[in-house]
C-alpha cells in the first residue's frame, strides 16, 4: 500500500449531513441503553464534554455512574500501560461488576472499549476478557465485534477497509507511520482485515470479517447496513469505514435497529463513536478565561513524556518562544540504568520547577529525547520499565507544594499516571477541548489541587505547532 492524496475522498458521493442527523435522533429515540466507555488511556475524551471520567472500576464506582442522569461515562482504565496478563485479569474482573451493576440496577448497557485511532494497545486481549466474563456471568451474548478506528479531529479515516493517518494533505496507511513501530504494540497491517488476522494469531480471518463499505453509508440506506450487522456471529468482527461524522453516524443509526432485533456487539473504537453514540453536541473550543485563574500569580506547567516524533516536533516549537516566562528543563529517564538515579533526577527536577513556578514562571519538563529502550526483552518488559520512568516523570507533579495556574500533560501513559497518581483523581468532569481532540478535565474535590483545569495532550495529535499555540494562550 502507498500513501494516497486527500483527494481520493472525492471520489465518493458527498455526505448527506442533514439526513445522517435525522438517521440518528430517530434511532436514539429507541436507544434506551446506558454506554460504559473503557478508556485506555485518558484521550477517548477528545470528542466530548459535560460527562464523567472515573478513575477506578470497583462496584461502588460502577454503582454511581449507572446511577449518573448522563446517559454515558468513561472509566480510565490505563490499560496501555499494563502487560497483556493484567490487562486481561483487569477487564475480566470489570466485565463481572458490570454484569452485577447492570443487572442490580435494571439498566441495559452497551460497552465499549476506547482505544488509540492508530490501532495501537491490547486488542484481542482486552474485549475478548470482557466477552468472555460477561457471558461467563450472565445471559447476554455477544453476536460481533466492532472495529471502528475514525477519527476526524486526529485525521484517522478507514477507507476501502484501509485505515489511514492525515499527513500534509496525504493519507498515509497506518502500518506505514510511526505508530506501527510502537515497541509493545507494533503492527504490520493497515487493511483492518489484514490486521485482525494479524492480531489474532489467525483465530479471526480476513474473509470472515463483515465489511461495512463507505458506499453504502454515504447512500444512507441504513436497511442495507443493518441486514449486514445482522449477519454476525460467533464474535465476528465488523470493519466500519468512515471518513466523515455523517458515516458514522448513519452506522450507528444501523447498529441501533440491529440491537432492536436482539444482536449484540462489544465495540473496539476510537473517539468518534462515543460522541455519537452519546448524542455530543459540537461545543466551541475553550477559551483562556475559562480555563486560568487569574488570582492565582503561579506558573504553569507542561509534562512531556510522549516520544512520537510529532510530540518532539511540537516541543521543539514551544522551546522556540522567546518569553523570559518560560523556562525548559530536561529529565533524563536514562538513569534508570544508575542505582537510584531516577530518585536524584526527579529530586532536582523537582526542586527547580518548585523554584520557577512559585517565582511566576512556566516551565516545560521534557524527558530526554533519546527514548530508552531495552535491546533484550520482550514488550512485557519494554511496558515494565515505561511504566517505572513514567512514574519517576509524573511524581514530579506528585510532588509539586505549589499549585500551578495550569497543567498540561503530553502523552497517553503520561497524563493517564498524571490525572491519577500524581493528582490523584478519582471523578472528574470533561470540560470540553482546548484544540481539537485536546480535551480538560476539571479535577474533583477529593483531588491534589481541587478545581483545577487539567489539559490532556495526546502524543499522535496535533500540528507541529499546536503546543505553543496553547501556551501562547494561556500565558
């Protein structure tokens, strides 16, 4: 497969927008079903506003949000950060509490488990342990599995049953980027086909999967959709293409009538599917005034822990400003490998944003661009030691006396340790996005700096740019 030009959408008939809403409302109409997002990471946000983030999964947690007046909640689970065993243990135990919730509390539920847009974490793990414990645990069963990786606002579209990545006004199949080289989850397979056979060891083949082609979405014939929905069983997986919200959205509206007909689906999906299926209006990007307090003379500060070539891009825009305001400090991760290095790094680093923030200033704490890695072991073992610097990194916040005037967190695994342990977040409220698919948090009550907006900044989002762009505003 090669990259293709943008242009390649044209060939398809235009979205019919007004009509794909319609589809919509009226299917949700009958859609009378609570939606449980597992998050992998804190970003399967970046599309939604006004709802609840929890922060752990035992039955008191899934109690109240079942309970919740919002029709939909996520639970961060952070999953990308655990070896495959934990992550299935993880999503066994969540599949039984809420089997006993929602049976507790009369209230159906459809589930699904947000992951990255560039097909990157523990897929088959994580949904076949959830299939798996809930129909262990009760009478529902799961007819297929649906894999719908869209992502307008990050440039992820699945085309031709390809998934692509936006580039420069290219598309650029995601086996081919960066994100395919991911050391814990690297792939080969940008056809969604190709990849599920891939990932599955051959237990799921190509030809069996069940296409649902852009053609037939874009005509709007959700009859045609559903009949093939309706073809599932035995787990078989759905590949959705979509290049536009209105695709989806006609999806969905298939996926619903499907659902009235008794078919059961688990969802591996990017962001996209829970704003529609939780009926997220657009809202405007937030603004400076509704995210500084400007009472509080503090600095800010930005963690860097991603190392994706686009978030090294967008750091070295940020290092670029010129403002006697801003100060940039180095962490270097690689001590790891010195007897109680990371402590004294983190013990300095710690020491001079302590310093800088209570002076007024804002500071960028990076990790060392040179990434460590492991040249012996295997991805268990990579995902160990991610998950030790990570925390060295994130305990800076942890640690910090001063309550800065913002917070952003670069980075998936980064901001998940970030919202958790080093702020120690159990609910919070998504505000909305600061840029698109750059979502905040407002931190509860119970958390380190109560009320606080804590700005998300997924690794694989944005131009090169954007970063500064935020800084320049909140300063």
């Amino acid at each position: 497969m090669n990259r293709v030009n943008a242009d390649i959408l044209k060939k398809f008939p235009p979205p019919d927008e007004q009509a794909a809403d319609r589809m919509i409302d009226a299917a949700l109409e009958k859609f009378n079903r609570k939606i449980v997002v597992l998050d992998d990471d804190p970003t399967g946000i970046q599309t939604v506003h006004g709802v609840s983030v929890y922060t752990s999964w035992d039955e008191n947690t899934f109690r109240d949000a079942f309970w919740e007046p919002n029709n939909m909640f996520f639970i961060l689970t952070n999953s990308r950060a655990l070896p495959k065993s934990e992550t299935s243990a993880l999503h066994r135990e969540i599949g039984r509490t809420i089997s006993k919730i929602s049976e507790e509390s009369g209230k159906e539920y459809v589930l699904l488990s947000r992951s990255d847009s560039t097909l990157r974490g523990h897929f088959p793990p994580e949904t076949s342990a959830l299939r798996e414990s809930i129909e262990a645990v009760s009478g529902k069963r799961f007819h297929g599995e649906i894999l719908a990786p869209f992502f307008k606002e990050g440039g992820r579209f699945t085309i031709g049953n390809t998934h692509y990545v936006s580039e420069n006004g290219m598309l650029t199949p995601a086996g081919q980027t960066e994100f395919a080289r991911d050391e814990s989850f690297g792939y080969k397979s940008s056809d969604l086909g190709e990849y599920v056979e891939e990932k599955t060891n051959g237990a799921y083949k190509k030809s069996d999967c069940i296409y649902i082609p852009l053609e037939e979405l874009r005509s709007g014939n959700i009859g045609t959709v559903t009949n093939r929905l309706m073809q599932a069983d035995g787990f078989r997986k759905v590949i959705v293409n979509a290049a536009e919200y209105a695709d989806m959205k006609v999806f969905i509206a298939a996926y619903a009538e499907a659902v009235l007909r008794e078919k059961e689906f688990l969802f591996r999906c990017a962001a996209a599917v829970p704003k529609v299926l939780g009926a997220i209006a657009d809202a405007p990007l937030l603004s400076r005034k509704q995210l500084i307090d400007d009472d509080n003379k503090n600095g800010g500060i930005v963690l860097i822990g991603s190392h994706v070539q686009k978030t090294t891009r967008q750091l070295e825009a940020a290092r670029a400003l010129l403002y006697d305001s801003l100060e940039c400090i180095e962490f270097d991760q690689h001590l790891i490998t010195v007897e109680n290095g990371l402590n004294e790094e983190v013990n300095r680093v710690v020491s001079l944003t302590e310093k800088n923030i209570r002076s007024g200033k804002n500071v960028i704490v990076y990790t060392k661009r040179e990434k460590f890695e492991l040249h012996n072991g295997g991805a268990n073992e990579q995902l160990i030691v991610s998950s030790k610097i990570s925390g060295a990194v994130t305990g800076i916040i942890g640690r910090l006396k001063t309550r800065p005037r913002f917070i952003i967190a670069k980075g998936g695994v980064t901001s998940s340790d970030v919202g958790t342990k080093a702020l120690r977040v159990k609910k919070a409220t998504v505000l909305g996005q600061v840029k698109p698919g750059i979502p905040v948090w407002l931190t509860g009550a119970e958390s380190k700096f109560p009320g606080l907006p804590y700005i998300i900044f997924p690794g694989n989002v944005g131009s090169d740019d954007t970063l500064k762009e935020i800084i320049e505003e909140l300063l």
